[in-house]
C-alpha cells in the first residue's frame, strides 16, 4: 500500500491559503480519482477539492473552518501502488494566524482557581482556537480568559463556533454575570502583583477586553457571511492602497439602444444566447484600452505592469446580495457573439455557484453596471491589483438639445452616465477623464446599421 498526499491546490494568483468549508469524505471511505474529497474558500471564490488518486481516506489532517496555507498536506489516501509517494506532510499542524502581542502590563491572579473553571478549561490554557472563534470572540468583546471558560463540544474539547455563538447568545439573556465576575477579579487585582508577559501564560490571567458595544432601540443583529467579511476586508484594504479618483461624462446610447432591440431576437434565434448591453459596453472598452493602454496596468512599488493581455472583469451580483467579479480572459480577440457568449455563461454560472477559481483571476480592468437596480451613477471602488474600474448607471429617456447643421432642436434621446474611479498615483486625471470621454464617444458613435 502507498500512501499519496492530498495538497491544498493553487487557487490562483495572490491567493495564499484558503478556508475548509465542508469534507465530503471521511477516514476509512473509498474514493476515487476526481471526486470530490472537500470544499473550500478563498477570498476570491469558492471551490471543489478533488481527490487525486484511488483509495482509502487514511487520515484528515484539518477541520472546518481552520486556514490552510496552498501547499499544505491536508489528507492521506492510501492506494494500491507499491511504494509511498510522500510519507512526511509538509504541514502537519492547523495554521492559525495570529498577530504578535505586544507587552502588556498585566495583572496576575493569586488566588486559585474554581473547580467550575478547571473543568471547563480542560486544565490546559493553550487550546486551539480557530480563526473563526478568535474573529466572533473579538467582534463580541469576548477576553481569552472567557474563551478558556468555554466548554467546547469539539475535538479534545476544542470551542466550535455553535459554542462561541452559544456562550455570547447566554451571556446577554443573563446580563453579563460572568463580566460581573471578571470586573470583580480586576478590581482585587489592584492589590496584586504587576508582571510584565507577552501573552497569557495561565487561565488565570485577566485581559482589559472592551465591553460589548450596547444598541438602544428595537433593533437586530445579524452576523456577516463569510463572503462579506471577504469582500469588506477587500474593499477597505483597496481604499487604503489607491488614493481613489472618480470622473463623470454621459453618453448618448440611443443608436446603441435602437440597434440592440431591433436585433436581439434574431440574435438570440441564431446564436442561442441572448445579447445584453454588457458585451456592447466591453466591446467599447477594449477600443479604448488600446489608445490608452496605461489604464490597463497594475502598480508593483514603483513598477508600472502595463499588461498586454486585456482581460475584462464584470461585477456581477448573486442572489445573496453579495458581489463576484467573473473575469473574460482575452476579451479583445473574442467579436460581440464570443463577448455575449462569454458573459452570459459567467454571470450565469456565478448565480448558480458553478464558477471555477481560474474564473475570477487575472482581471485586468473592471466594469460594473450600477444601473442594474436603477442607480443613475456611482463611485466604485477599485478591484485591487488593477488601476481603474468603470461604472455605467441605468438608461433613461431625456430631452435633449441636438445641433444639426440647419439648427438646434430638442429631442428624446436615451442617455447614460458614465462613471470612473482610477488611482491616482499612476493615472491623473487628465488621462482618466480622456479614457472615459473616449468610452462614451465610443457608444455615441455606435452604428445604427451594424451587421449582427
């Protein structure tokens, strides 16, 4: 018998570790090549683990919800081969990432410990705390002296997340007994001993955590998915990097938005595809992108990456209410048929969660149509590592003045903003304001007798 070693897999670029969501499989099940054996997440997208061998699940080296860094050895298969493709796992611990604490004057307790607290502490203060536990216990005010309290219903006692949530929902219906109880031990502190430590050595030890931020009113509280936690933390970390600027223009789509109705059932009949205004706006953008080939770039410290490749990402919402950007690899060599192709069958796979990892990776510029649920404009953000993402807000019929050259006269024309957010430490905005001025002459200039 061999043994082959499951690794957590490349999810892409930047992509560094990733998340255990589910086991599909357990130790002593069969499993063969291709199965999936686990799921996962990263920051980027949800994916598939599947098993890269014929066998037997011998041992499961992680558990849901630990962070698992790409390369790590996270199961064994036994199989029928003669010889052991790697015996020694390359990780064989869960990662936990956690910030180095600063020293801390904190006040060491002499007094002994309760049976109560011996008891839920399993006699032992460096327990494992997942990534997620650590998380809800910081947004819940909760000390690592109270985690140590807790009685977890885990593996070798470890604290679950059904724990964590269980022990905070029973600390507010009791009105904060055990704070009580630990503002009592600082008070008595006061006439202990001070030592200077690192981190805490025993469960003993009294952390000055804040109090639970306290809400007034009829209100509700609802704990974050994990993919908005995601998508915050992606957001913030984007305002932080790029000093962001946004520029406006608007455009007159109304030869566009003639063309496209007269064409798209035939379109849709020949092509099995339906034809949205999206393809239309990429189709745009990739034209300009090559007269201003710098808005297609990434910053390395003081490297400019102007890309050569132009691969378009399109915001695309779930049925969540979350965001995922789907990005078209090569979107300049595909015609408005592989362009509509291609977007309905990502937005389409993003909604029913068939996306791969590959498919929202390497995006090199961003669009995002606000106009989706009625907004006329709006300020995005930018999709870290790129330098600009743009905006195109919902169409709408408006008077208009036309000049001809026998005068001036007033119509209904079908206008749309355009909106730009660009960083500023590689595309001012001169050069932001042309690149989208040049998008919107793009869709103005459309051609009403277009071959489809």
């Amino acid at each position: 018998m061999a043994t082959v070693d499951l690794i957590m897999p490349k999810l892409g670029e930047s992509i560094t570790e990733a998340t255990i969501l589910k086991w599909h499989k357990a130790p002593g099940d069969l499993v063969k090549m291709d199965e999936t054996v686990l799921d996962i997440a990263t920051d980027k997208v949800d994916s598939e683990v599947p098993s890269t061998a014929d066998g037997v699940i011998e041992s499961i080296l992680f558990k849901i919800n630990d962070v698992v860094p790409v390369g790590s050895v996270i199961a064994r298969i036994k199989t029928e081969a003669a010889e052991t493709i790697s015996s020694e796992p390359m990780i064989t611990q869960p990662f936990r990432e956690q910030p180095q604490p600063a020293q801390r004057a904190v006040v060491v307790e002499t007094v002994m410990p309760t049976a109560k607290a011996q008891s839920a502490s399993n006699g032992s203060s460096n327990r494992f705390y997942s990534p997620l536990v650590l998380n809800i216990a910081a947004n819940e005010g909760v000390s690592m002296t109270e985690l140590e309290a807790i009685h977890g219903t885990g593996n070798e006692g470890r604290v679950t997340k059904k724990d964590i949530l269980q022990y905070v929902a029973q600390r507010k219906s009791e009105g904060g007994s055990l704070r009580s109880e630990m503002r009592s031990y600082e008070q008595r502190g006061a006439q202990q001993e001070i030592a200077v430590v690192n981190e805490p050595a025993t469960p003993l030890t009294t952390h000055h955590s804040p109090l639970p931020a306290t809400y007034s009113g009829n209100v509700e509280i609802i704990e974050m998915d994990r993919m908005r936690k995601l998508i915050a933390d992606h957001m913030v970390k984007s305002k932080h990097i790029s000093p962001h600027v946004t520029s406006f223009t608007e455009a007159d789509v109304t030869n566009l938005v003639l063309w496209r109705e007269k064409v798209k059932k035939e379109f849709e009949k020949r092509e099995s595809t339906k034809i949205t205004f999206t393809p239309l706006f990429i189709e745009a953008i990739i034209k300009c992108i090559k007269k201003f080939p710098l808005i297609n770039c990434s910053l390395d410290g003081d490297k400019i990456i102007i890309k050569k490749d132009i691969n378009i990402g399109m915001a695309t919402a779930l049925p969540t209410g979350n965001l995922i950007v789907p990005v078209i690899k090569n979107a300049d060599q595909l015609n408005l048929v592989g362009l509509s192709k291609q977007v309905n069958t990502l937005a389409d796979n993003a909604r029913n969660g068939r996306l791969k990892a590959d498919d929202t990776q390497g995006g090199t510029f961003t669009l995002t149509n606000v106009g989706t649920f009625g907004s006329l404009m709006g300020t995005p953000i930018i999709n870290q590592p790129q330098v600009a993402i743009l905006a195109v807000g919902a169409i709408k019929k408006r008077p208009m003045v036309i000049e001809t050259a026998q005068g001036d006269s007033i119509a209904i024309r079908h206008m749309m903003y355009l909106s730009m957010s660009y960083d500023h430490r590689i595309v001012d905005g001169s050069l932001g304001a042309t690149f989208l001025s040049s998008v919107a002459k793009e869709l103005e200039n459309f051609n009403p007798e277009r071959e489809v």
